[in-house]
C-alpha cells in the first residue's frame, strides 16, 4: 500500500514538473505524445476510484500479479481507445489544464489508496480481487508509465528505486523466470515490456540464461506485452 502511495506521487510530481513544450514530445508509449500518456493516466486514476469503491462478495480471482495479462502483440497506438485517449488530450490544449485535472484526481486516487482497507474485495473488469492487491498491480502499471513518460526526457526524475525493483519482481513472477543479474532493474522492465530492444550484449546475456535454463526460458517469450 506505502509503495503505491510512493510510486503514484512520484509518477504525478514527475508531470507536474514538465515545461509546457515537453507535453507535445513522444512518450515511450507507440504512438502517444507525452500529454497523451498524461490523459491516460487521468482515466487510470478514474478507475482506481471507481474500483476501490466497488466491493465485491465473491472470493477474489486475480491477484497483484495475475491481474496482468500477457498480450500476444504489442500496442499500435491505433486501438479506439488508444485514439480516443489521444483525442482527449489534444481537447485540453493547455498542458496546464492536464497537470490540474491528473492532481486533482490522482490527488483523490492517492487518498482514497491511503484509506482503503487492504483485505476488502474490489471488483473490476469483471474480476475480483483485494484492494491490496489492486494496489500492488498499479504499482508496475505507475512504474512502467513512469518510465515512458520520461523515455525522451532524460533531465525528468525516475521513478523511486524501490518502484523498480518491486516492478521487476512482478514482472519476473510473469515470466517465470528471472532476468540476467546484468541488467538493472530499469532495463530489465524496458526490455522486457518491448519498450526497447536489448543491446548485443544483452541479447548475449539472455541467450546464455536460455542456454543453461533450456528450452521455454523467458528469452523466447520476450516482450511481454502486459494489459
């Protein structure tokens, strides 16, 4: 619960830090600018609200890590919501009218993340699971979107060490296996989302983690595309 507190006040004090011109760079997202990718974090917020006040009876079905589900192909950014998403974010023009709206309701978001009780069941895309584990899942969601908001601003703070290494952690659950001990957690996340494609060296340290751990290792799953 203290980590999604920390990773989503960071991601939001990360934005509202941005110069003006930086809302109309690319963000690490395929086919989002960075007010894009801000707008989509104003509706995440939304759902955080929604879901934390829509309890459930049922006994859960998804947990922190298998709320995440593994898409056979990456985001185009042509999906209708991805465009909508963006049609919404050019309507603000202002980038400061983003920067309000995300405080003001990820504001609310944080403070109702604060209150939550951590055993009570939550129900959300049809799925139902304890509002600690709701929050530990958005922990990687605030991580990795995190990390696509500032992939083209390299002067932005990134996100808290301990964001990182839980994110990997979850994303390592995902995979079933663990990721080569060479590689940071930042780039174990980049990586292994598709965000960025690994380096020869890197491809080198994953193929030898196939080798010694054989056939089906992570190296032949990657990227893992998370929805």
């Amino acid at each position: 619960m203290d980590l999604f507190s920390r990773s989503w006040t960071a991601l939001r004090t990360a934005v509202a830090e941005l110069p003006d011109e930086d809302f109309a760079r690319p963000s690490g997202c395929t086919g989002w600018l960075v007010r894009d990718l801000v707008s989509h974090l104003i509706i995440d917020a939304q759902d955080v609200l929604i879901t934390l006040v829509t309890p459930a009876a049922t006994e859960p079905t998804r947990n922190a890590v298998t709320y995440w589900d593994v898409a056979a192909t990456p985001p185009t950014g042509a999906d209708p919501l991805d465009a909508l998403t963006v049609r919404l974010a050019a309507a603000y023009e202002d980038p400061s009218l983003l920067k309000f709206h995300l405080d003001d309701v990820g504001s609310a978001a944080g403070r109702a993340a604060e209150l939550a009780d951590p055993h009570l069941r939550v129900s959300t895309q049809d799925e139902v699971l304890t509002a600690g584990d709701y929050l530990s899942a958005y922990v990687l969601e605030w991580t990795l979107h995190h990390l696509d908001l500032i992939a083209h601003l390299p002067d932005a703070a990134e996100p808290p060490a301990e964001s990182l290494a839980r994110s990997r952690e979850m994303l390592e659950t995902i995979a079933g296996a663990a990721f080569p001990a060479s590689f940071s957690d930042k780039d174990t996340l980049l990586v292994g989302t598709g965000r960025r494609a690994p380096t020869e060296a890197e491809k080198t340290d994953l193929a030898e983690l196939a080798d010694l751990a054989g056939p089906g290792h992570l190296a032949a799953k990657l990227p893992l595309v998370l929805g």
